[in-house]
C-alpha cells in the first residue's frame, strides 16, 4: 500500500507530514477490526442470552410439571424446594425412558421371534413342496419341470443356476478336449509320416505299397473300434433314457391319479 505525504510549512521550515487520506487509509483496517470484534462480542452476549433463557424455561417447565403433579392444598403453602421439584421430575423423566427401552427391546424381541417362526414355517413348507414335487416329476428333473409354472420355488431356483454352471463348466472341458484332440491328430500325422518313411526308406516301390497299405488297415481298424466302442455307449445312454422315460410317466400317472380330487 502507498503512502500519501504533503509538505506543509512550520514557521520557517517546510515539513513532511502524512496525508489525510492516507491517514484514513491507514487507520480504516484497524477501525473495520475493532467493529468485527465488537459485532463478534454481540453474537456471543446474545448467544449466551439464549441460551439462559433457553435453561430457565426449560427448568420451569420442570418446576411447573411438579406442581401439576402435587397441586397445593387450598390455603397451604409450598415448601418444596424448586431443586428437589427438579430431581423429582428428572428422575421421572429417567424412568419413564428407561421402561420405554425395556418395552422397545420386548417389542423387539417378539418382532424377532414372530419372524424366526415365520421362517421355520417358510422352510418347512419349502421342504414339503419340494418332496412333492420329486413325487411328481422325478430327482432328476423336478426343478426343471416347473419351471414358468407355479410351483417353481427358490430351491428349483438354486438348483437350476447349479446345474446351468455345471453345463457351461462341461462345454468347456468338451471344447478344450476337442483342441487337444486336434492337436494330437495333428502330432500323430507327422509321426506316421515319419515313421512311414524310416520302415519304408529301403524298399522296393511294391513293398512300400504294400507296407503302407497294411498299416493304413491297421489305423483303420483301430479307428472301427473307437467308433463301434463310441456307438455301443451312446445305445447305452439311449436305454438308460428311455428307461428314464418310462419310470418318469408312470411316477407322473400315479402323482395325477393321487391328486386328481385335491
């Protein structure tokens, strides 16, 4: 901040002296921080003055609450102190919210057992619907079955994403024993060619036809073996299926024929 001097004359001398606005510029901060304390001052007096007004209406009402409690004979005068009416009334006021505790904590607690008793009910009725439904459809399928329907539950629920988790976990060993299986093909062609070339390196034209030959009879062979063994296991599963289907129609007329008047 610049300072404004003015040269002024003092009986026969010229004298420097500070400038009026200047001096109103110097003085002005320390004037606006006496009215910032000044105003602060205030704030606290009249926050102090609320406050004791605040605990005298609040101790009061105490002393007013006793006398409605014990109102004075007619013609008799009041000797109870006003600290004692306090006392009384704060201990009152303490008792009063530790029952209203112990009543929320008992109101608490059978809210707690109203619903363990729900949930046991709930588990029981999700069992025994469960039972039926096994009746109905089978171990094997009940959760799929009703599924979009109305006696689809959360147990048909879990066991559903199980068993979706265990396809997709299936599907990718599948996929992974099918790259391997290329990768081996490809790994067996290279040593049949090699192989075919050192067993055939020293014969004749004819010789190596024929060699060739037979061991393309023998890969073959071995080849017809897998195959069969592969189609012997499929008929096995289609039996087993079909056998499943069986058992699965006649457990369903029977479920029908035990519900039909329900």
């Amino acid at each position: 901040m610049s300072i404004e001097w003015n040269v002024v004359n003092h009986g026969n001398k010229k004298v420097t002296v500070l400038g009026t606005n200047a001096y109103e510029k110097v003085r002005q901060p320390s004037m606006n921080q006496k009215k910032i304390c000044e105003e602060k001052q205030k704030q606290w007096e009249e926050k102090q003055r609320q406050n004791q007004a605040k605990w005298e209406s609040i101790r009061q009402a105490k002393i007013d609450e006793y006398d409605r409690d014990f109102p004075l004979l007619p013609g008799s005068r009041d000797i109870m102190p006003d600290i004692k009416k306090i006392a009384y009334i704060d201990g009152k006021r303490a008792s009063k919210k530790e029952a209203d505790r112990l009543a929320y904590l008992e109101r608490e607690a059978k809210r707690q057992e109203k619903r363990k008793i729900a949930q046991q009910r709930a588990e029981i009725k999700e069992r025994e619907h469960v039972k039926n439904m096994i009746e109905k459809w089978g171990a094997h399928r009940w959760f799929r079955m009703v599924l979009y329907t109305d006696d689809d539950c959360d147990t048909a629920k879990i066991l559903r994403d199980k068993e979706e988790e265990r396809e997709i976990e299936r599907e990718r060993r599948l996929e992974e024993q099918e790259r391997q299986w290329k990768k081996e093909c490809e790994q067996q062609e290279i040593a049949d060619k090699k192989y075919i070339a050192e067993q055939t390196a020293n014969m004749t034209e004819i010789e190596k036809e024929q060699w060739i030959s037979n061991f393309e009879d023998e890969r073959m062979r071995l080849l017809d073996d897998a195959v069969e063994a592969e189609g012997d296991m499929w008929y096995r599963n289609f039996m087993i299926m079909e056998k499943q289907n069986k058992e699965d129609n006649e457990r369903l007329a029977l479920w029908l024929a035990k519900n039909k008047n329900k």
